[in-house]
C-alpha cells in the first residue's frame, strides 16, 4: 500500500525496520495497535508521542516482540539489525531480548529487584564472563553519569533516587550495546531538572554507541527534546510521522495541531486550549478515521473510510486527507494577566511544619489576595503540598500563625468552625482516589453540601446539578460511580464538589499532574474561567512552571521547605531571582529550538 | 482490504451484543458475571442444598429423631433408608432434623464475630496510633491463648447454653477477623476521599459508617464466609464432645461420637452427617472465593471497560 520514503544516504537497511505491525486482542475482536510502519537509523531516537489509551505503550512493548496479557501480535514484521524478531523461536526470542533489543520501564522502582545490590543486578545483564568484572561495571556506571565507585555498586535500590533508579535502569539496558532500546515514558516520574539530566545522558548514549532507541511519551516537549524524528499515535494508529521540526512547527494532522496547542508552554504566556469531544476507547476503527468526531476538519470521507498516510514532504506523512487545510484556531496571543486589587484573604506567617520529628516547612510566611490565583512551584520534596495541606487544615502537625479574612485561622481542620470550612476547599492530586468508590458523584457531592446546609432533598439535588453544569459535566453524571468517569471527568467532579459549598479559596494540589495534556488544557481553562466569573481565589500547586504561566498571577517557588522567590508570574518567569527558580525555567523541557538556546542563557 | 471489511462487521455485531447487554439492569448483569464462573455455581448449588435439606428436612423426617424404631446399627432397608444407629433410632430422620442448631448457632456465632472482629478492625485502622496500639496488642494477647481449648474450658465451667457457644465461638473469631479489617481499613483510610471527609469536618463514626465501610465490605463477606466455615466445625467439634447439645438431641456432630463404633455394621450413620458437613464446608468456600474474584474484577488488568461509553465533555 505504501512505498517505504527512501532517502539517498539510506543506503542498505536500517538498523530497525517494521512493516504493517498489528496487535490485537487474543479473540482477534479489537485491534490495540494498526498497521505500524517505522525504520530507524542506527544512533536515531525516535519518539512516540501519545495519549492515555492511545496504544503506544503497546506499540513500544510490540518491538520487542512482547505484548501484555490478553494481547497477541497479528500481523506484521520486525526487523532488527537483519533479524526477524517474528521468527525467532522463544528461547531464541529470550536470548535475543537484553542483546539485540532492550526495554526501559517508567518505573525503575518496581523494575528492579529490592533485594539484590546494584551492582549483582547489573552484572546480571552481562555476558556470564564479563560478570566478574567490576571495572566494567564502573565504565558502565560512569557512563550514565553515576558515581564509579564501588560502595555505590553495594547499594541496594531503596537507597537511591528515583533519577539514578532510572539511571540504573539505563545503564542495564546499554549494558550489552543492543541495537534497538524502548524507552517507556523513563522520566515521567521526575522533577524537571532530573528529567533533563537524564535525557541528556540518553541521547549521548545512543550518540556515541549508534543505538536506535524509540522514545514512547505522552509529553510532547520532552518528545521534542531528545527526539529527531516524531509519530504521532492516536487510537492506535500513526496519524503522522515526521522530523521533529517540522511536525511541531507545522503539523499536518488536525489531531497533532490540537494536541500542540494544549500543552502550555513555558515561553509563551498564551492560554492553551483543549481537545473537543471525549478520547476513543482502546483500539483502532476499522471503517473510518479515528478523530474524525472530534475534528474540525472532517469530511464525509473521513468517516467513511480509513485515510491511507500519504507522504507529504520527505519523511513527512501523515493519515489524513486533508492535510494541507487548517482549522480557524484562536491565534496563540498574550494572554492579558489581571491585575487583582490584593486585598489578602488568606496570609501564613511563619508556618512550620513536621512529620514527626523532622521539620519540613521551615517557617513560611506568605499571602494570598482575594480573587488571585497563586502558584506554588517546586519539585518534588521542597514542601509545597505540605504547605497547601497545612492552610487545608489537614497537617495539624504544624505550628505558627495563620489568617483568614484578617481573622485567625487555626492549624487544624477540627479545630476550625464549619463557615471557614466551607470557605477553604481543597482539591486532591489524584482524581482517582478522592471519590469513594461505592458512591455515586451526585451523592459525594450531596453529601458535601448536606455537611453544611439543612435542604431539602429536591433544593440538594438542584444545586449538585448547578454545581455539575458549571463544570460543563451533563446532570446524568449524578448517578454515575467514579469508575464511569475518566481521569479528566473525575477532576472535574472534584471542582464541582469544591464549588457547591460557594468557597472564597480553592487550595489545587497538583490537580494535573495526573491527566492527560489535552485533558489538563481543559482543566485549567475551566479554572482559569472560575477564577473570571467567580472572583474565587485559587492557591494551585504544581511542579509544572509551564502549567502557570497563562492561569496563576503570582508565582511563590519553595526549596527544601523554604520559600525563595515571590513575584508576578511574568516578572518571575523573565527576570528569575532565585537559583531555584532560574534551575526549574532551564530544565523545563520546551517546544522549540530558540526556547531551547534561550534557557542556557537564563 | 477484505480483512477491514469483516473487522467493520464485527465491530457492529459488537455494538448489537453492548446494546443487547445494556437492555438488563446493572445489578442482573453483575449477578451474571458472578454465576459465570464454575466456582460460584458450584458453591452455591452445594451451600443452597444443604441449607434446604436443613431448613425444610424436619417436614420430611420419617419418624421422630428420638424414636426407637429398629435395632441398634441396622442396615439400610426400604423402611430405614440409611439404616439405624445406636440406640436403633432412624438414621435419615435423625440427619434430616440434626443440622438445625450447628448451623444456627454457626451463622449466628459468626456474624457476632465478624460485627465484633470488623468493628475493632475498622477503629484501630482508622484511628491508628494508640488507638490501634491498644487494640490490637490487647488482641495478640487474646491469640496467645490457645482458643479451643478456652472454649472448652468455659463451656465445662460454666455450662452449655446456644448463646454462651456462639459467644466463645465469635471471641474466637474477632481476633482474626480484626487483623483482616484492620489492614484493608488501613488502605481505605489513606484515600484521599477519607482526608477530604475530614476536611470538611466529618465525624469519625460517620467516616467510618460512610466512606470506610461501604469499601471493606468484600474483605467483610470473604471473612464471613471463611469464618462460617470454620464455626461449623468448631461447632460441630464441641457437638462431637456433647459440649453443645446432650443426647438424645439429633445433631450432626453429636451422632459422629455415638455412632463411630458401629462404623462396621452401619457406616451410613457417621459418613452421612460427616459429608453433609464437608458438603457444606467446601460449598460455602467455594462461593467465598468466588465472591472475592467477583468483587476483584474491577482491579485486574484487562478488565472490561463499563459497556457504555459516557457522553459528555472529555
């Protein structure tokens, strides 16, 4: 169906080549990954870039001739170095897999063994000759940019870093030079500057010893930062594949467009916006293009047959008929900050915090106005949701002082009376576990309001719809338990159950770190929109500056249970005071070239 | 292409299967998925006769269970089915009416237990640090001891009364049942829709009653079933040892003891009352585990998604 793009210096075949690649359930009923189709040059990172349920997990899983259970590959080949993967006969298979092919997980913690050292899990991936010897080892520790020492070989893996985890688990997958190594979202789980370290140990790597590695993401600037060429997977499908480059500064596929457009980004002030409609279930149609709901663009033909990828520069294709045309988006402008007459609703002097012993908060003392949304930005460990916890009320192992509308607020939720309660709401991270699972939304909701209003049944039930409609979800949510909903559904719940007390501060803890980028995008413009109309004041932690810019008016950075930069967001995002800060704006992965060579110079 | 075309109609007879699903209420449609495995027809199949035979049995005795009617140890005839025991009395009688008060005294022996053993479970998990602490050390102390052998030894001192057993029978339990609660519990009160309860200023007994509940129920119903297991046999073990009921009451466990010497003339008359309690045993265990798969199948991988899609925004 499709002729292979063939370029002049691709003389004799690639390091990696896969043809017409298919996965599908065991009953051959849906069809998880379709027709997949990609070559890779030897030292050539490509990345795949992909939302939840999209099927790239799989797809990466897939190169390595793995599926998970229930799954089975259907057709297609897989060619590594000359070899075909599909043929090989398990034992073959298994022999193969560590040598020819690698895999890094997302999480290096549950991927290495906790009870055998560093050092005995690394020899493990040697040759049976090589085991013994350490200063192999250390060469290979030293290469990922870990110390070579042999004390760090004893260790075991709780004694480490989520960073050098990963690193472990990089150094183990290049232990035996493979040709092909799959990198499943490595640094999701780290703070920016780890992130950054960590790519850059990865793209020297497959630099230096000419690997091919696929990097699989749902973060298309950290895509953009390691990857020179870029798929594009939508319900399991590549919509398009390109150079870099070009598919992020003129992507062809109405999907690529959309997705570009959610993720904020931390050059650029400019509001991001969502994808309509709600993501496909797992698994590719068969009869038409998958995004075709969702699509601006589609035609009659888009949904009556399945577009073929058409090549539209070299190296540049993409599944879509129309891929010269363009959707009238809203031009990506500045954004008009706000200026909030900063009467303080809320101020915190002072406000130490400890976990038992050990003191995590070393007196903070900051403000919030009324109406203003501030940021709390800082990376994993420098306090900041044990800040938000403690103005929540939910840390009572705190001491100093705070005020709520100029009135002492105590420390402690039980302590405080229902009216400040309901005043201050608190939204969780994890939106799949702030709902109890065995009660439907309306009567979470309900049940909320019924803590501090005596109402009847009938005026509860039209203010949890009210309190629904104003997050945008449909009153037939009420009845719906929280496994009906998908992450982005649930969060919104979560506001909703925040708005229906009519509170003055909503406290956001990291409330997207946990959503998809399309789905964040709605998220925080539905906040930003609250904020608008409602004059709420939003306290919203994160440790994404990107996620800030366009939505919080004022930025308070933390470090190590210290706050260490205040200011107006744009101030602080162009003029950064603090070292911190100026370290958390270089290592934010970022979208373009020049945003890229700007950061070094920060 | 023709591959796509039959893939496109699987997809719609797909879509007309979800549609025929749909049409029946959600709660048939989980009775179904729960039936669909063997275990659970086993289990309830084996658990439902029994507890007929137990409930409705007494209607169909052929004679009074204590009536003398043949001669001690007589083999199986048409008049006495499964023979005679001891004291020449009818065996199939005296089955049909001796499972009433094992099994009662079981379920109530249990459900005291559970209620007790989830209760101080539930407090220690929610509450934690002393609380827990003293709960379940003074717990540890109580499982030093060895139980059926307290039992014992407040039966003999202080006579044999149905609420007294059932009472040492579920203490025997709370102990066990509570460290299962405890540890579910423990779970369940990390959750952030428990800290969000308390931030808003919800009462511990409410929280407990509301949000922790509700989401330890499983771990409660696969602790009942394992514990009714084990109360029949501790029962039917203090029946054996005429510790629950004197003769000449018809029960399982007391005809065990009377009629073990006779084993060679007339087997039926232990074999029967012993299969009927194994029968039963393995049925309840059955329908537990298959309960605990059923109520787990949200959480495994590759779990089948909820058949309709939501319409909505995201």
């Amino acid at each position: 169906m499709r002729v292979p793009v063939s370029t002049p210096e691709r003389c004799g075949e690639a390091a990696v080549v896969v043809r017409g690649l298919c996965v599908t359930t065991a009953d051959g009923r849906r069809c998880l990954v379709d027709d997949a189709s990609l070559e890779l040059e030897p030292g050539e990172v490509l990345g795949i870039v992909g939302e939840s349920g999209s099927g790239k997990t799989t797809l990466g899983l897939a190169l390595l001739h793995h599926c998970r259970r229930g799954l089975c590959i259907g057709r297609g080949t897989i060619r590594v170095a000359g070899r075909d993967l599909g043929t090989a006969a398990p034992e073959e298979l298994r022999q193969l897999r560590g040598r020819l092919v690698c895999y890094v997980p997302q999480d290096p913690a549950s991927a290495l063994n906790p009870a055998l050292r560093i050092g005995t899990q690394l020899a493990e991936c040697l040759e049976p000759r090589a085991r013994r010897d350490r200063t192999q080892l250390l060469d290979l520790l030293s290469a990922v940019k870990l110390p070579p020492r042999e004390s760090f070989l004893e260790s075991f893996p709780h004694q480490l870093s989520g960073g050098q985890l990963q690193r472990v688990a990089i150094a183990m997958a290049f232990a035996n030079r493979p040709r092909l190594i799959v990198m499943d979202e490595p640094t999701t789980g780290l703070d920016v500057t780890t992130q950054a370290h960590v790519l850059d140990t990865v793209r020297q790597l497959c630099d230096r010893h000419h690997v091919a590695a696929i990097y699989v993401s749902h973060d298309i600037a950290v895509v953009a930062a390691i990857a020179r060429r870029v798929a594009v997977v939508y319900a399991g499908r590549i919509v398009e594949i390109g150079p870099t480059e070009r598919v992020l500064r003129g992507p062809a596929h109405p999907y690529t467009r959309a997705l570009i457009h959610a993720v904020p980004d931390i050059d650029d002030a400019t509001p991001v916006s969502g994808i309509p409609g709600h993501a496909p279930e797992a698994g590719a149609e068969f009869s038409c293009c998958s995004f075709a709901p969702r699509c601006t663009l589609a035609v009659d033909a888009c949904r009556e047959h399945l577009p073929d990828l058409l090549t539209i520069a070299p190296g540049h294709e993409v599944r879509c008929p129309r891929s010269g045309d363009r959707e009238n988006l809203p031009p990506r402008g500045p954004v008009a900050v706000r200026e909030t007459s900063v009467k303080p609703l809320l101020a915190a002097h002072g406000v130490r915090a400890f976990y038992g012993r050990r003191e995590v908060l070393h007196g903070v003392t900051f403000e919030v106005g009324a109406g203003e949304c501030v940021a709390l930005v800082g990376e994993s460990g420098s306090g900041k949701t044990t800040l938000a916890r403690c103005i929540g009320g939910l840390h009572a192992e705190a001491r100093g002082t705070m005020t709520f509308h100029c009135e002492p607020l105590p420390l402690d939720t039980r302590v405080r009376s229902a009216a400040t309660r309901r005043r201050i709401q608190y939204i969780f991270q994890n939106p799949y576990g702030s709902f109890n699972p065995r009660r439907s939304i309306g009567a979470s909701l309900a049940l909320t309001l019924s803590q501090f209003e005596k109402l009847t049944s009938s005026e509860r039930r039209g203010r949890v719809l009210a309190a629904l409609d104003q997050v945008s979800l449909p009153a037939s949510m009420a009845e719906r338990y929280p496994r009906d909903l998908s992450g982005g559904q649930r969060q919104r719940a979560a506001i909703a159950r925040a708005l229906i007390t009519d509170p003055e501060l909503l406290i956001c803890d990291e409330i997207t770190s946990a959503l998809d980028v399309s789905v964040q995008a709605v998220i925080t413009e539905l906040l930003s929109d609250l904020q608008r109309e409602r004059g709420l004041a939003m306290l919203f932690v994160t440790h994404n500056l990107a996620v800030v810019r366009g939505l919080a008016q004022r930025i308070v950075v933390m470090q190590g249970g210290h706050l260490v930069e205040e200011g107006p967001t744009d101030a602080v995002m162009r003029h950064p005071q603090s070292d911190e800060t100026k370290r958390l704006l270089r290592d934010a992965p970022r979208f373009t070239a020049a945003g890229r060579e700007a950061a070094i110079h920060l | 292409m023709a591959g796509h075309v039959s893939a496109a109609a699987r997809s719609a007879a797909r879509s007309d299967a979800a549609r025929a699903a749909g049409s029946y209420p959600a709660w048939i449609r989980s009775v179904r998925e729960f039936f669909s495995r063997g275990s659970a027809i086993w289990g309830a199949s084996l658990t439902a006769a029994v507890l007929i035979l137990v409930a409705i049995g007494p209607l169909f005795a052929g004679y009074p269970p204590i009536d003398f009617v043949g001669a001690p140890f007589e083999s199986p005839s048409l008049d006495l089915p499964l023979g005679a025991d001891i004291m020449g009395r009818d065996v199939l009688s005296r089955v049909l009416s001796g499972g009433t008060v094992i099994l009662s005294l079981s379920a109530l022996a249990t459900v005291l237990g559970v209620a007790l053993g989830g209760l101080l479970g539930i407090s220690a998990g929610y509450f934690k640090g002393v609380a827990d602490d003293l709960i379940m050390r003074t717990l540890d102390v109580l499982l030093a001891f060895p139980q059926t052998i307290l039992a014992l030894l407040f039966v003999s001192v202080l006579g044999s009364s149905f609420l007294l057993i059932a009472v040492l029978v579920a203490a025997i339990h709370a102990p066990q049942v509570a460290r299962v609660i405890r540890a579910a519990a423990l779970r369940v009160a990390g959750e952030d829709f428990v800290e969000y309860a308390k931030g808003i200023g919800t009462p511990p007994l409410k929280i407990m009653a509301r949000e922790i509940v509700p989401n330890v129920i499983g771990p409660l119903l696969v602790e009942g079933g394992l514990r009714f297991t084990y109360s029949i046999a501790l029962i039917a073990g203090l029946s054996f040892l005429g510790l629950a009921q004197d003769p000449p009451a018809a029960n399982w466990g007391l005809m065990l003891n009377e009629n073990r010497i006779g084993l060679a003339q007339n087997p039926w008359a232990v074999v029967v009352p012993v299969g009927l309690i194994a029968i039963l045993t393995v049925g309840v265990n059955l329908l537990t585990d298959a309960y605990g798969s059923w109520a787990a199948r949200g959480n495994r991988p590759g779990a089948p998604q909820p058949a309709e899609i939501i319409e909505g925004p995201l």
